[in-house]
C-alpha cells in the first residue's frame, strides 16, 4: 500500500472513488435526493480546490491501484472514500490512520461530518458526537449526519 499527494491530474481519480463509492453504498442509508446532494457536493470545482491546497491523498494497492481517497484540511477530516470492492480489506483503516496522524501532528482536535454509513466506524475509533444535522434535499428528502470530534490522548 502506498498513500501519495494527489496532484491536478489525479482529478478524475479522486472523482471516480468518490462517484463510484457514493452511488453504490449511500442508496442503502439515504433517499435519492440526499444522493444527488452528496454527490453535487463532490463537485470537480471542490475537489480541485482541495488538490490545489495539497490536502488531498490517494491510497494505492500493491498493484498501483487507486482504491481509496481522504483529504484533511486544518484540524478536518474530509471524503473519505475506499471503492466498494476494496472495503473491508483494511485499505480505509488505512487511510484513516494517515489522516488521524496527519491531523493531531498539527492539531489536538480532528472534527467530522460523518455520514451514516461511516458513522459507526468512528466511534469505534474514539469519535463522539458533537450534533446531529440535518439538510434539506430535492423532492423533500433529508440529508442526515452527525457532527464528530477526537481529541488526542497525549
């Protein structure tokens, strides 16, 4: 495994995990207008902003293969994203110990906004909640989330 800087030209990349992962696990846990919503707020323009500020990381498999995204700004950890066929193979605890170290080697606080599905992923790693959230969505569906935070233990 190997986690790189993504650069202006990894755009698509980091595209297609978020894409593909959103449009297939988030239909399990939200309506389709909350959806939409998350995947318009991965815009190219987002995205882009992120890889131009050096916050954005790519995890890669043995074989060189892009499998999973995270980007951390400031004390944030941000789209964290493994394709659905690499979930469960270790590669988001991965990612998520690189974004953890990255963060409190700046910060004592990490803050998220944790979907549904990720949200138990985070409290078993020492997350709690801060606020649950909630967005309106196209044809009167919700986007539900909770805020999060982990403080160091040094």
């Amino acid at each position: 495994m190997e986690i790189k800087t993504a650069e202006k030209n990894d755009l698509s990349t980091v595209r297609q995990i978020v894409r593909d992962t959103i449009s297939a696990v988030y239909p399990h846990y939200y309506p389709k207008g909350a959806v939409d919503f998350f995947l318009a707020h991965h815009c190219d323009e987002n995205i882009m902003k992120d890889i131009s500020s050096g916050d954005v990381f790519i995890l890669c498999d043995d074989s060189g293969k892009s499998v999973g995204t995270v980007t951390t700004a400031g004390n944030e950890l941000n789209r964290l994203f493994v394709l659905p066929e690499y979930q469960g193979r270790g590669f988001g605890r991965e990612l998520l110990n690189f974004a953890e170290n990255r963060i409190f080697g700046v910060y004592e606080r990490i803050v998220i906004d944790a979907s549904l599905p990720a949200k138990p992923i985070y409290l078993g790693r020492g997350y709690t909640c801060t606020g649950f959230h909630s967005i309106p969505c196209e044809g009167g569906d919700f986007l539900c989330y909770d805020g999060m935070k982990k403080e160091t233990s040094l």
